[in-house]
C-alpha cells in the first residue's frame, strides 16, 4: 500500500529541518568565538590570543593566579601536538604558583594558517619562534627570567633553545626527553613486541618484527598505536580521549580550529621527524650552560627512559638530574599532577633561592 502523499511531505520536510540543523551547528562550530575561562583574584591572568611572533601570528595561551609568578613557558610536542585543548585539567596546581604559557608552534593548532607559506618550518626556525615569544612575555610580565619546559618532541626545540640562548632561561626541564632516535625507536619496538608476545597476540607480534629493519635503519616510527595499546604511552591517563574532549567541549578551540590542528600535525610531523631522524638530539646538542632536569615516567616507550638516560650521562651542564615518576609513562606531569606540582615547587625553590 503507497504512503499518503502529505506523509511523503511531512517525511521532507524532517529531513530538510534535520540538515539545516546540521549545517548550522557546522558553521556556528567554525566560527564560535574561543576563550579561556577566567581564574579569579585581583592579579589573575587568563588570556588567549594571536600575538605577532617573529614575523607570523602564533597563538598564546597565559593562565595563572599572580601574575607576579615565575614565568613557566611550555613547548608542546607532537610534532604539532598543540595541548592547548585539554591542558588546562591538568595545570590548576601549576597556575597556583607559576606563570603557565602555552604556545601552538609556527603552523601548528590555532597558528596554522592555511594561504601561509611553511616550505622553510624547520627547528631552527622554530627554536626562533621560541626566544622571540620569550622576550615577549619577559617583556610583557617584567621579569628577566623564565622556566623552560619541553615535552616530547618538544624537548627537541627546547634543549636547542637554551643551548643557543641560555641566558633567557633559569634551567630546563625535558619531559619525555627525546634523544638518540634509534635507541629510543628500538626501546619502544622491543617493548612492544615483548608485551604482545606476554599477552600471546601473535598477530602484532609478527606486525612489529616485520617492521624491524625499518625502524633499525631510522626510516620509520615503531607504530604509536602499538606503543599506546601496551601502556608505554600513558597509564593513568587517556591521551586520545583528552583531546577528543578537549576539541567538543573546552572553550579553546572551535571546529575551524581542530581542522587547523589537523593540517598542522600532518605538515609538522611530515617535516620534522625527518629533520629529527637525521639529526639526533645527542648529536646537536652536547653541553648547555644552565641546570637541566630530564622528567621521565617509568612505563615511557614513547621516548624511551633508557636512550634519555644515556644522554643525560654524556650532557655537559652545571647542575643536571634525573627524575623518575614510577606510575607515568608518557606524560607524568599530567599522569600524576600532584606529584609533578610539588617537585616542580620544590625545585624553584631551590633555583631562585
């Protein structure tokens, strides 16, 4: 039996609302106003924006209670792993006492740019970016000083930084230090394979062998997701799921953003492994001139514990630790906060004492 034709209509009409909707939450999505919410007290400081940075604009997220703090500044890693759209559940006990600046790298999250020319983004350049956005906020916040914090790919820009300009800088603190890339690669790919083979999946067992001399040669990346399934990326936290969160519901970013974010990491990362590959960190940088602190969680096979520690031993520098978290992997500043705070307390303490 045929349907009524005003039934047929009423079904139209349903679809075309249903459209419309779609393609309204589309579009308010790409050009929904991004903020960062406001911390309160008299001295608070929450702000989010574009600020010129040697010759390109970059976006700069500043957050903390005082802004009479120590200044903090945060190099994200990836490459153009933006962590401006979840960072902010994990920072709070930070912003109690520091200063927190977080930047999206030169085309990268929020500062990719899409008519902007990016056929010359290298480290070197980015390492620019990098002091230039320093004497900004030194600038800006009057102070002659500040932290440096790298994590992950990161580290790569800032052990470079301090090496070039270690002036700018009270110490440096890697997280998730990078170092001698097949070491490191190797690490995580005989880490892998070893939990598969516990767990008797021979089916990602025989993936990652067949991958072996490809990663020996440094051509390729022992597989993320393989790392991420075995717990050598993070334990006590869920780093995909941050983002996706971070994406829908934080105030940061907006639909127009996450597709920059995209384009950012599929350029980034296109260019800068391969830069990193052929130029590992213990070849660039051997001695820097202020204290240096490698952060490292016990389970990290993103950036393997044991190729940071052997370049931690062969690095020159006044005043140089080590530090373990022994529940992290990946990301123990956000894995165990609590812990992080208090030690990253503890050490200013003693830097500006």
């Amino acid at each position: 039996m045929m349907e009524e034709p005003h039934l047929i209509r009423k079904g139209f009409k349903i679809v075309k609302i249903l459209i419309v909707s779609v393609v309204l939450l589309i579009a308010v999505g790409l050009v929904f106003p991004t903020w960062t919410p406001r911390i309160k007290g008299n001295n608070s400081i929450s702000l989010l924006e574009q600020v010129q940075i040697n010759g390109t604009k970059q976006e700069v997220m500043i957050r903390g209670v005082d802004l009479h703090n120590p200044i903090v500044i945060f190099v994200h890693g990836g490459p153009g792993c933006s962590e401006i759209p979840y960072v902010r559940k994990y920072q709070d006990l930070l912003e109690a006492n520091f200063t927190i600046v977080h930047y999206d790298q030169r085309g990268s999250g929020k500062s990719y740019h899409f008519y902007e020319d990016y056929s010359n983004l290298s480290t070197d350049l980015l390492v620019d970016d990098l002091l230039a956005l320093t004497d900004y906020v030194e600038e800006v916040f009057g102070q002659p000083k500040v932290l440096l914090i790298g994590h992950s790919f990161g580290t790569y820009i800032g052990m470079k930084a301090v090496a070039k300009a270690p002036d700018k800088f009270v110490a440096y603190m890697g997280i998730g230090q990078v170092a001698d890339h097949r070491i490191s690669e190797l690490d995580s790919l005989n880490y892998s394979v070893e939990q598969a083979r516990l767990v008797s999946n021979q089916k990602d067992v025989e993936r990652l062998e067949h991958l072996r001399s490809a990663i020996e040669r440094g051509e390729m990346l022992t597989p993320r997701d393989m790392v991420r399934k075995y717990g050598g990326a993070a334990r006590l936290i869920n780093d995909n799921r941050d983002y996706y969160t971070g994406f829908l519901l934080h105030r940061e970013y907006n639909l127009l953003d996450v597709i920059r974010y995209v384009k950012g990491v599929s350029l980034s990362q296109k260019i800068l492994l391969e830069e990193e590959s052929k130029n590992t960190m213990t070849s660039v940088v051997s001695k820097v001139n202020i204290p240096v602190y490698f952060i490292m969680g016990q389970y990290d096979y993103m950036t393997s514990i044991n190729a940071a520690r052997q370049y931690f031993d062969r690095l020159e520098a006044p005043k140089k630790d080590f530090v373990i978290f022994e529940n992290s992997a990946h990301y123990p500043q956000f894995e165990e906060k609590e812990l992080f705070a208090k030690w990253l307390n503890e050490i200013w303490s003693r830097l500006s004492g």
